[in-house]
C-alpha cells in the first residue's frame, strides 16, 4: 500500500464499506471543497447530473460553487451495494438558496476506487424536490 492510500481500501466487505459511505457523507458535511477533494484519485472522473469533471483542481472548484449556492447543506447516504472495489449509493440532501427557499435533492451514485482507497470515479444521478423548510428531514446537527 502505498503513502497515498485511505482507508478502508477494497476490495470492500459490507462493513468497510458501510464505514466509507459514512466517511464520506462525513466530509461531505464539512462543506470544506479541499478536505472532499482529498478522498478523490488526482486524475478522478465525475459525472454530477450534466457536468462531467476531471481531476481534484475541477472538483474544489465545483464545490465551493455548488456549497455557495446550497446554504444549509445537510447529507445523508446510505449503502446500496458493493462488490470488489465498486459501490452503489443512494444518498438524499437538503438544502436552501438565498432567498430562502428549501429543497431536497434525491439521488444515486456508482463509485469505483484503485488500490488505495481513492475513488476514480464518481457518476451521480440528482433531481431536487422544492420543499417548505417545516418538510425538512435532516437536522441541521
């Protein structure tokens, strides 16, 4: 294993990997595009709804726009499947713009990881649901 690696590494059993979804969601709630950016091969490959991404330097940009505009950002995921070192996510959020309107957005993810630990690859599938902030389901902790 070499000095890069992030635990837990595949292949994945289902609780390593029940343990690096919940890493993730972890750092996902910090809303720190730097820390996320690290779980992320150099070389990643994203496809968020229509925006297609490549590299840990796209992907600090894409966040720190998207937690600009997503205030109050609140996640959860949870694991679907996984086999080797590829995983299946489903995963739900919330969240509101500047003028205060709420949403929560829906989706599912396929993660594929090298030997490291790092994720490759990332392809999600969103839609966002308008929503009135007395409907919120996450707590804002």
């Amino acid at each position: 294993m070499s000095m890069r690696h992030r635990l837990p590494v595949p292949p994945f059993t289902e609780e390593t990997a029940r343990l690096k979804v919940q890493l993730a969601e972890d750092a996902w709630n910090s809303r720190h595009p730097e820390k996320v950016a690290l779980a992320y091969t150099e070389d990643s490959e994203w496809r968020n709804r229509d925006v297609f991404l490549n590299g840990r330097r796209e992907i600090v940009a894409f966040l720190t726009e998207k937690w600009r505009k997503e205030l109050g950002y609140r996640l959860r995921k949870e694991l679907w499947a996984c086999q080797g070192n590829r995983m299946a996510v489903r995963f739900e959020y919330e969240y509101h713009n500047a003028a205060g309107q709420w949403f929560r957005a829906y989706g599912n993810e396929n993660w594929e990881f090298d030997e490291d630990g790092l994720m490759r690859k990332r392809y999600a599938s969103i839609n966002d649901l308008a929503i009135e902030e007395g409907e919120r389901r996450i707590s804002l902790e």
